[in-house]
C-alpha cells in the first residue's frame, strides 16, 4: 500500500488542472519514490505534481 502526502501548494495545483487531466471525473495520481505525478492522457507521458517532503534518510 502506498501513501500519499500533499502540500497546500499540490492540492492547489491539481484543482488548477484538474479538468486537464481527470478523466470522467476522476483524477488519478501515480506514487513513485521520487514524487507524485498526473498521467497525461494526451500525450501518454507524466507530469510532476510534486514531492510534499523528503523521504526519511535523505538529507537536505
């Protein structure tokens, strides 16, 4: 199971977008270790949404 976190600034954006990119209404969101993503319909590609903080271990 995987969980996702979002900042202000993520929840924002995918309202900005959202009709960009849900599709009948519903948005989907692909987790990967290196951030969140919106799966691009058109193209078949990906665009980042973000990364709410950095994974335990890493350093800033």
């Amino acid at each position: 199971m995987a969980t996702a976190e979002f900042s202000r600034d993520m929840v924002e954006t995918m309202l900005t977008y959202f009709d960009a990119y849900a599709d009948e209404g519903v948005l989907a969101v692909e987790v990967t270790s290196w951030g969140l993503w919106l799966p691009n319909k058109v193209t078949g590609g990906r665009q980042f949404l973000g990364l709410a903080k950095l994974p335990d271990g890493y350093r800033q």
